[in-house]
C-alpha cells in the first residue's frame, strides 16, 4: 500500500509518501503556489515520481479556505435571517477590537448589512413554531440576491437547533430559485444555541465555500484524470480527515487544517516515546502554531476565531501568531524595531531566497548569523543567497546604526519573545507551568528556535522529530477519520440520572456510527469518545468534561467537573450543576504507517559535514555542522551545533547538549547551570 500526504503551506508544500511492502518512507518540499495551491500539489507528486495509479490512500492539509477568510477574497454572499435579527452579524457581542483605543474602529466584515433580508417566521427555545414560514419571502429574497449577483448564501433562523424545520424548507426554496449559488444552513453547520456564534459560524462557511469547493473539486478531477484510483481526503480542523466532496460542503470545518496534522502527528511522536506532556511547536514561513497535550490529550477549543468572526466548529486547541520564517522585520515610528505579521511568502519569499525579495526576514537574519547556510536548495530550486540577505539586514542595521550581526540578532529576539507568548497563552495564562513540559518543534523553521523558545520559557528538554519540515504531511498519514456531533439540551443535574444522559446521547451516537459506516469502516475499527459542555446554573460559558464509559453515577461526574473547573480557575463553587450540550466524537482508521525509522550512523567524527562561524548571544563561535542521517544513535555532545537535514535546519544552543534517541528524534537537553 501507498500513502501520500500533501501539506500546502504559505510558502512550502510538504509531501511524505509511505510504501508498507518496503517500509520506506520519502518526503519532499517544494514552493507553493499561493495563485493555484493545486499547481503545487501536483508538482510536489511530479517531482517526487509517485506513480498515481498506486496510490491507496491520499491526504491534504490545506489552507485555501484560512487564506480566504482572511484576505478577505471569499464570495459576495447573502444571508436570510429571522424578522428583527438583522443585526446580529453586524453588532455580534459589541466587543471592542482593542480595548484601550478610542478611535479603534472594527475590522472589515465578510458582507454587506444590505445582503442581510429578513424573513416573517419564529421558532421558540423549545423548538415550537411559533410563526409558520412565509415561503414567499424567500422567493423575494433569492430574486433580489440574484438581482445582485450573489454567489453564496446562508440561512441562519432563529433557535433552528432546537427545530431545523424552517431551515430546511427555506434551503430547498432557494436552492430550486438559485440553482448555481451555494447555499448553507446553521442547522448543518453548528446545530448548536447562541445565535451570534451559530450565524457568524454559518456566514463563514457560505462565505469561503464557493472558492474552497473549487479549489477542492479542482484538484480532485486533477489527480483523477492524472490516474489517481482513491478519494481525496481533508484533515479538518478537528484532527481527522474528511472525504474531499464533504469538506467541500462545510469548508468551514477545514479553517485550521494545516495545523491540526502536525497536533496528531506530534500527539503520535509523545505516544511512542512514553511522553505523556507536550507542546507542539510548530513554525513554518508565515506563522507558528502551538498546541499543549496534556496526559496524553489534546484539548478542543469551541471558540476559535477568524479574524473578528467566531468559528465554533470543533477544532483542536491550537494558538497561532503572526511569525514565520518569512516574517518581515521593520522599523515602526520612532525607529522601534517590529516583526510580522507580514510575511514575505512564497512569492517572493525572504530575499536570501533571490526571487526578488528585499525586505529583511527572520530567514535572512538566521542566514546572517551563519545559522541557516544550507548546502543544498531549498525545495529543490532555492539556493541561499548570502550576501542577498546580508544586505537586506543592512537596511533596517545602518538606520540604527548596528552591525549586521547585532541587528540579526536582535530580529531572532524579538520573534522569539512573539512565538514564546503564544506559548504561554495557552499555558502559563490557564495557570499550568510550561517546564513540566517538553517542546516538540518542527516546521521548516521550528528546529532552528526551539532551543532558543524553551530558554525563553524556562523548558529543559525539546524533541525534534524525524523528517520536521514535513511533520504536518506525516500527520496527515496516521490522522483518523473523525466526526463531531453535538446536541444542545439544558439538563439540570440535580434530580438527573445516567439514564437520562444514556438517553440524550444515544441518537448522536447512533448517527455518528451510520456516518463512519458510509465511510467504509467497520464496527471493530471504530470507537466513541463522548463528552459533555457543563456549568454552574446562572453562568454564561461552560467547561467541557469527558464522560468516560466507566463513570458510574452522576457523583461521579459532578467530581469530574468540580476538578476541571478548579484546574481552570483556581477554586470550586457548590451550586447546582447543568449540562447544556452533549457531544459525540466518533473515530476510525483501518491502518496507518508507523513512525519513520533511522539506522544512524558509526561515529559522531563522520557525520559532521563542514565547520563554519556562527553568531551567539554576540560572540562569534566556529561550530560544526552535521548531517542528520549520519549521527549515531544515542550519542550525546554539547552545543553550540548545527544539525541540517533536508527541509529542516536544528540549531543547538551552546548551553544545550544533544542526541539522536532510538525513534530518530533529536532530544535537546538544556544545561541549567549555564
């Protein structure tokens, strides 16, 4: 069997491909396509001579429908509303954008106040009718929305969880006037209470659906008619995969696709080495993403946002900042030094890249610190380019009258300080210490500053797994296929029983097995994880609380929830408790390939490659250079080091010692006395 995984990020597409007869696994980079992402999975297959027609099982992370929520270049969309919640959209909780500004003004919406009709119908919080639907005022709605030109439209009623009836009646009202417009309901995309989320939910699937759906349907028939036999598969947000047609549905689902792959594989990587603590580390050219596992677990968060707008689909717990490999250092008034989030992409990319970029980089100052000087081309075609970068340090070092080399560091500090604060709003900010944990860093530029983020933290061991730069590609591969399901329903606990929860959830499992069937799995190759949205009767947000099959009474789940509520906020209440929401997660996988493997080499003497002088903390250093593959296995030496690899450069810090564990990952272990 073949598997291929493909990860199309800002600046690199990621490929790792796995042959189970052999049990040899390849990976590739080549640069992104940001004008066609599909041109770059197809030259990424081409380059790494895959024969298609062998192909078993295809996997893709991509960020075309992040990109265009984003920059703003989804469709001209439409939306039909319940009579009088008009505004919803538009005032949504009335939260300022930065709270001390006065003069702030909010972002850019997604649509036009005067794309939002209402409708005559009402539905109550018990999911009673309250006023039938006008169905004539959906035909006067799609023929002043075709009238406009709209390209996509979202139906969002009010209390449609609680009762979709009017939903889907207007749905199929519009689909039969406006046949080539998408078209969206709340009840399918979030069937869940609170109207503001649920519609800003439905608004961005409409919204990135018509160029998502494209984009997805495009390279499908593209990798068919190339002689792929298998589907397309979609890592969701969540960290399973979707078959391609349904992600195209609800792209809305795939916001944090990219990074999710690299969560599951790092999630994997912990479970083979007995590591029960993590946090994944994970910086590419445009951004970094960081996630914390925790006993074993990664955390989903249900209130993710896109720019202004809130995205409630499930999706791992994942924290992401403006700085990348690419990210552009500049000087802001008064000569203050900033980095990112404005990234030089793939096109033209930092200009030590010498595809016409001048700008200086976070790439271009690595370069300029003898830390990133790679022999062979990036991707395949992109040779490091020096002095190209030198000079464009030069720019920003003469107006502050610095060295080259001070003012290279300086830019590494400041993006480090960026990445590390998302760290630690995902850890020290929830009241947990992040040196109980080790860093797992990957991405293309990861390796290079995780020794230099876990210093910033106080962390003492960081893992570089095998094959980094393409660790998201890996995740694809071993991701399972995964569905979440959810039902809003308020259960005051105080007179409930296990029955009555039994009861509740039985319907969302019953479907979340019919749709794992229709995906082709069996009933031994699937299993349930159910949990519940729980709080304090009176409080406004709730604390979501895992229901194992082994909790016996509710007692028993009453303790679950008073230990995570304390975990999260440092204290317990004694109030009645309710559970507001019932959730299902319903998992599978047939077969996934395992973890690369590496023989290693005979002696640390033969794997170092070249020397050269590399800048620290400003001293000039003369530091050798390995060769990933060559080192030998457990054999521990100290920084400072440069370890290269194809797609990925490790820089060790001097006050780090390193080896090369059994699986293949590098173990970076900080010396506290120095």
């Amino acid at each position: 069997m073949l598997w291929v995984g493909i990860d199309t990020g800002g600046t690199f597409t990621d490929l790792v491909m796995y042959e189970s007869t052999t049990g040899i696994m390849n990976s590739l980079k080549t640069p992104s396509t940001p004008k066609d992402p599909a041109v770059g999975v197809i030259e990424a297959l081409r380059e790494a001579e895959v024969n298609l027609f062998e192909i078993t099982g295809f996997s893709h992370g991509t960020t075309v429908a992040t990109n265009t929520a984003l920059e703003y270049m989804g469709a001209k969309m439409g939306v039909i509303t319940t009579y009088g919640y008009r505004d919803v959209l538009v005032v949504g909780r009335g939260n300022r954008t930065q709270l001390y500004d006065l003069m702030a003004t909010r972002p850019p919406g997604i649509l036009e106040r005067q794309n939002i009709i209402e409708v005559d119908e009402r539905v109550t919080v018990d999911g009673s009718i309250y006023r039938p639907l006008d169905k004539e005022n959906i035909v006067v709605a799609c023929n002043e929305f075709l009238a406009k030109d709209i390209e996509a439209v979202a139906i969002c009623f009010l209390h449609a969880y609680a009762n979709p009836k009017h939903e889907r009646v207007a749905v199929d009202i519009v689909r039969q006037c406006m046949p080539n417009v998408y078209v969206c309901a709340s009840h399918e995309i979030l069937p869940e209470y609170r109207e503001f989320e649920r519609f800003s939910t439905t608004a961005l699937n409409a919204y990135v659906a018509p160029r998502t759906s494209t984009y997805l349907n495009k390279l499908s028939s593209n990798l068919s008619s190339l002689g792929l036999n298998t589907s397309l598969k979609v890592m969701a947000s969540n960290g399973g995969t979707w078959p391609g047609s349904r992600m195209a549905e609800k792209p809305a689902n795939a916001l944090l696709s990219g990074p999710a792959g690299g969560v599951i594989a790092a999630a994997t990587l912990a479970q083979e080495l007995n590591i029960k603590d993590i946090i994944t580390y994970d910086m590419g050219g445009t951004s970094t993403d960081a996630c914390m596992i925790r006993d074993g677990v990664f955390s989903m968060n249900a209130e993710g946002m896109v720019g202004w707008y809130p995205n409630r689909v499930p999706q791992i717990d994942i924290n992401t900042v403006g700085a990348g490999g690419g990210s552009i250092a500049y000087l802001e008034a008064g000569d203050f030094l900033n980095v990112g989030p404005r990234s030089a992409g793939a096109e033209p990319g930092p200009a030590c890249y010498g595809k016409g970029g001048t700008e200086p980089t976070v790439t271009d100052a690595n370069v300029v610190l003898g830390r990133f000087r790679p022999a062979d081309a990036l991707g395949g075609s992109i040779n490091v380019n020096t002095l190209a970068a030198e000079r464009a340090i030069k720019t920003i070092a003469n107006r502050l009258k610095l060295s080259t080399e001070a003012m290279a560091e300086g830019i590494i500090r400041l993006a480090v300080i960026r990445m590390t604060a998302s760290v630690k709003e995902i850890s020290v900010m929830r009241g947990i210490d992040p040196r109980n944990f080790a860093l797992v860093a990957f991405g293309g530029a990861g390796p290079m500053h995780g020794g230099l983020i876990a210093e910033e933290l106080g962390m003492t061991k960081v893992i570089i797994p095998p094959l980094p730069g393409n660790f998201s590609a890996f995740g694809l591969l071993v991701a399972d296929t995964r569905h979440d399901l959810a039902r809003t329903e308020i259960l005051p606990l105080e007179n409930a029983s296990m029955t009555n929860i039994r009861d509740a959830l039985e319907p969302l499992m019953q479907d979340a097995r019919d749709r794992l069937k229709s995906d082709g799995f069996k009933d031994q190759e699937m299993r349930i994880e159910i949990s519940l949205d729980m709080r304090y009767v009176g409080q406004s947000f709730e604390l979501n609380v895992p229901l194992p099959d082994s909790t016996k009474d509710i007692q028993e789940l009453l303790g679950s929830f008073h230990q995570i509520y304390e975990e999260r906020y440092s204290h317990q209440d004694r109030g009645t408790v309710e559970i507001v929401a019932f959730r299902v997660a319903a998992l599978a996988n047939s077969e996934r390939p395992p973890l690369p493997t590496v023989s290693g080499g005979s002696n640390l003497a033969s794997a170092i490659k070249t020397q050269r002088q590399v800048v620290f903390e400003g001293n000039t250093v003369n530091t050798s250079v390995y060769s990933r593959e060559d080192l030998p296995l457990e054999t521990a030496f100290s920084g400072p080091a440069i370890i290269e690899e194809p797609g990925s450069t490790t820089v060790v810090p001097p006050s780090f010692s390193v080896s090369m564990d059994k699986t293949g990952s590098l173990v970076l272990i900080r010396d506290l006395d120095t």
